[in-house]
C-alpha cells in the first residue's frame, strides 16, 4: 500500500527546509503510515490553475526521521526518506502530461477528496492495487529526477 498526500504548501516548504516529514492535524495519515506503507505520493494544485492538480513526487516512508525536525504539534506526523533512490521529484510542467491526466484519475477514484478541496480527511488517500498502479502508470511518463537534488537547488 501507499498513500496520496495533498500537500498544498509544498513550495513553501521546500524553500523554508522542511524536507524529511509531512504533518497532518487528522489522525488518519499516522493510521494509514502505520499500515505497511512504502511511498507517499504528493500533489498539489498548481498555481493559477484551480481545479486541476499536479503530481509533484514519490517519496520512501521511514519509520525514523533521517534529517533533524522541530518538535511538531501535530496529530498526525510522518517521515520520509529524502535520500532514498526511490524518492523522486517529477519535472514535468507539461499539462498534457501530468496536470490533465493526474486531475482526471483524481476525479474518477477520489470524488469525494476532489469536491472537499482536499481539506482535513480529504487530503489523504491510501492507494492499493489497481488505482496505484495506474498511478505509477502515469508517474512513468513523467520526466524525474531525485528528490534530494530538486530540494538543494530550491533551498539554494
């Protein structure tokens, strides 16, 4: 299993060196994570384009932070491996590649998630058998590049 996180101040994040843990003040992202989970996958709605949604990368989950974090008031906290050769960032600006397609799957398996704006609950999806692998189906089209690698050249 996996799980889709909607993580909407992702390039704030990035730019301000919060890499290696994603918190959620719903309980169900620790649930899910608690499962024998292996990526968290994340998007975002790009800017200027409301209603449409972009894959930004794939992450490796671990059980341990691998990098120092600020002690965190959440209900909910999870790691992930920055570092790991399956981490990745997904380049690709190209609508007809990522925003069209992923917007589409978003609706067809997560309508509820998609009409809730992706708030609270909504921003958490676990994904298992045929809807991740459709998913990865679409994420193998898109150009990637380590995720290290985007999160160095952003904090630049």
């Amino acid at each position: 299993m996996d799980i889709l996180y909607y993580w909407k101040n992702a390039d704030q994040d990035i730019l301000t060196g919060k890499i290696g843990w994603l918190r959620s003040d719903q309980g169900v992202l620790a649930e899910l994570a608690a499962t024998p989970a292996d990526n968290l996958w994340l998007v975002k709605t790009p800017v200027g384009h409301k209603g449409e949604l972009e894959l930004l990368g794939r992450v490796c989950l671990v059980d341990k932070p691998v990098l120092p974090v600020p002690k965190l008031d959440a209900r909910s906290v999870v790691y992930y491996d920055p570092y790991h050769r399956y981490s990745v960032w997904f380049d690709s600006t190209d609508p007809a590649l990522n925003r069209l397609p992923l917007t589409a799957w978003m609706r067809r398996h997560f309508p509820s998630a998609v009409s809730g704006n992706f708030q609270g609950a909504n921003g958490v999806q676990p994904l298992r058998g045929d809807v991740l692998l459709q998913l990865q189906k679409l994420a193998a089209s898109l150009p990637a590049r380590p995720f290290n690698e985007m999160a160095a050249a952003t904090s630049c």
